[in-house]
C-alpha cells in the first residue's frame, strides 16, 4: 500500500481488550510533518505523545534538498509528495477518522500549504475530516539568515567544511535573489508558503508553538500569523515557550508540550464529533 518512493511511517494504536478508547470507534489520525534534514528517531518522539492516546499516527519528512533548495527556489516540488500522503489514509482506510496534523519548522510547513490546497481543491479529499492542525516553530516568512542557519546545521554532518561553506553562499544568494529582489515580479508565477497560507481556506483550530529565542524562524512571523487569523475570527491558540530553540519546545519542556498537544487533540476531536451529531432541522 501507499508509494514505495515515499519514505513514511504508519503506526497504528494498540488496542487493548476494550477496543477502541475513543467515540464513535474511530481513531484519530494524526500525521507529522518533519522539518529539513529531520530524523525519524527524533520525530518518532513527538508521535509517542499520540499513540500513547490510541492515536494512528503517520510520520513523513521531505527530503532536506528539496525543502531548502528546489522549494526555496520556488518548484512545487513538495505537492505531489503531498497528494500521496492523503491518499495513505484511503489505502489504509482511515479516511473517516478524525485527522489531526501537527507540523514542524517550514520544511513540514511547505508540504502543509500544498495539502490545505489539495483538501479545498480535489474532491475526494475533500471529504477528509480535518479537526485541528498544530504548528512548532512555524510558519517563517524569507528570513535569509535563519534559512541559513538551518541549512548550516542539516550540512553540518553530512558535508565538509569548504563546501558547506560553498553551499551556504549560493543558497544565500539565490535565496535574496530568487525570493526576495524577483519576488514580486515572480509572485504570480509562485506565491511563497507564508504568503499564500494568509488567506487559507480551512476553518479547522490552529496552536502556535513557538519561542521567541528562536534564532531560525522568528517570533514575529509566528505572531503576525496567529494575528491575521484572529483578525479572521478563526480558533487560533499561540503558546510562546520564551526560552526553548528551534523545535526544541519538546525537549526542553516535554511535560507542559505533551499536555498541550493531548489537550488540543482531545479538544478538537471533541468539537468535531459533536458538531456531526448536532441533528440540522
């Protein structure tokens, strides 16, 4: 089942002699998207909050060249990847549960957008019962200098210093060129994530986990999305650590960050399943 390109994760909940431990027998789905040049040992960590709730979960992460380069520089390259996630939920016949995304840095923020898109724009996805969507250190807007520094840590271990150093200035230049100088005469041609996600369609709950010691993606963008969305009246929740770095919430403070993710779930389920059984007249 699934694309054998795609290198995902599926773990389903361990159902103890009562079955099933949420309404309606449907367990939620929850997929995490992992940010550039993420592991999945580490993203594993964040997917043990959920399927300790009986959650199915679903892992996937885009390659680290293809979120900061041929997405950087402005190829879709991420939407079929994104077309083929959702289509895991019909091949595993989990289409009719309650989904949850929870999304990390802009390397998962980028396949978000493209998914936001695919359930507004295709109609069998459509049909998908998104409940609620939770974002960890995204989304950022060109921020040249926190992209570099995320790129820096991915090449750190895989390159040398010489052509990580290369690397780092072509990516910088192209980066200020492509994304910002062209950027307008270019928008038409692709609108760059933050940008297009200001005006998504989606009327599911949002939860901003961010810091404002974040050196990659700044506080200020995090915040000035919560702020377009409250302007909008939608169900938008915002949660500054103050002090943790870039997707480090969890490991600083995995206590407080595992009781706000099972909250919201809880929450968001919930709403869902009572919004369904509401009788229309």
């Amino acid at each position: 089942m699934g694309d054998p390109d795609m290198d995902y994760t599926v773990v389903l909940p361990d159902l103890g002699p009562l079955g099933c431990r949420w309404d309606q027998q449907r367990e939620p789905v929850v997929i995490l998207l992992g940010w550039g040049g993420c592991k999945d040992k580490n993203l594993a960590k964040y997917g043990a909050i959920y399927h300790n709730e009986g959650c199915v979960v679903i892992r996937y992460t885009a390659t680290w060249h293809t979120v900061f380069f041929a997405e950087s520089f402005g190829r879709c390259s991420l939407r079929e990847k994104a077309e083929k996630l959702l289509e895991l939920l019909f091949d595993y016949e989990i289409d009719k549960n309650p989904l949850v995304f929870h999304v990390f840095s802009n390397g998962g923020f980028m396949l978000y957008r493209y998914i936001v898109e695919l359930l507004h724009s295709h109609r069998h996805l459509s049909r998908l019962h998104v409940v609620g969507a939770i974002f960890d250190s995204a989304p950022g807007n060109r921020n040249v200098l926190g992209s570099v520094r995320a790129l820096n840590t991915v090449l750190a271990a895989r390159t040398s210093r010489l052509l990580r150093y290369l690397a780092l200035l072509l990516f910088a230049i192209m980066v200020v060129v492509l994304r910002i100088l062209l950027y307008p005469a270019t928008r038409f041609l692709h609108e760059n994530h933050y940008d297009a996600m200001k005006s998504d369609p989606s009327l599911w709950p949002h939860l901003y986990l961010y810091s404002r010691s974040d050196r990659i993606i700044t506080h200020r963008d995090v915040e000035n999305m919560v702020e377009i969305r409250r302007r909008r009246r939608l169900p938008t929740q915002s949660v500054d650590f103050e002090k943790s770095e870039h997707v480090s919430h969890y490991r600083r403070y995995p206590e407080r960050y595992a009781a706000l993710c099972t909250a919201f779930l809880r929450d968001c389920v919930n709403k869902a399943t009572f919004s369904r059984e509401i009788p229309s007249f």
